[in-house]
C-alpha cells in the first residue's frame, strides 16, 4: 500500500520504518510509556505496520494486530506534532481501514483523546467495558 500526497507518503513496506524514530516518536504519549525498544521491534514483526513519511523522513506510525478473518485492533497511532493539523492522522486511519487486507474486516481500538478522528473514518464509540490484562510492570521506554 502507498499513498503520495504532496511531500507526504503513507506505506505499508517494513523496510521503510525506523525502529528508533518510532521509539522516539511513541515514547512522547502516554500509550507508549512502557515499551522496551526489543518489544517493540517484536510488535512491529508480529504486526501490519505504517509509516508516514515527510521528505523521506519517517514522522508518523500506527500498527495493526489481525487474525486476517474477522478482526483488527489498530495501536500506537502517532503524527508527530509539528506535522499535526494537516489531516495526515485521518488519511493514514483510512489508509488502513480501506486496505486490501482489511477492508471487510470489523476494527476495534482504544483512545483516550481521538475519538473524533476515528469517528470521521467510520468507528463507532461502544459502550461495551474493555478489560484488559497488564503485561509486566518491567516494560519501559529506552
């Protein structure tokens, strides 16, 4: 999957990414704040990935875990800030909810802040309780 928007690009291609500017950019949001660098390389293994890109520098990110038959969770979804505002978080939202893979597929995430972006691209807010079991208290950011 590419996407070409001016001096932006979304893509699918792992070999694009960079471990380091991810790490940097989620070590900024409270979602990310207990990620080991060596788990999230696994995540990122394990996972569809996307990348946005700015003049070939990597500036945004967002992962998607799927069985590839019935479901999708999207997480760590993140524009860096001095490349906010330009609707690439809704582009790239839609970018993974219209791919190929996906695109019949029911998605879920969770957010604390963004339900409006996701609303644009056609997530509903559910008033289901989302349970969760914590990893290790051990993971932490580099």
């Amino acid at each position: 999957m590419e996407w070409t928007g001016g001096e932006y690009r979304i893509s699918d291609d792992k070999s694009l990414l960079s471990l380091g500017r991810i790490c940097k950019l989620l070590c900024r949001n409270y979602f990310a704040s207990r990620e080991f660098r060596e788990t999230l390389q696994l995540s990122i293994e394990h996972s569809l990935c996307y990348g946005v890109y700015h003049r070939g520098t990597q500036i945004g990110f967002a992962r998607v875990v799927t069985d590839t038959a019935t479901i999708y969770w999207i997480a760590d979804v993140y524009i860096a800030e001095e490349h906010r505002k330009k609707g690439l978080g809704k582009k790239l939202i839609r970018c993974i909810v219209e791919s190929d893979e996906l695109k019949n597929l029911q998605g879920i995430l969770a957010t604390r802040d963004a339900q409006g972006l996701f609303e644009q691209c056609g997530f509903r807010r559910s008033y289901l309780q989302l349970m969760m079991k914590p990893a290790c208290e051990f993971w932490r950011c580099p």
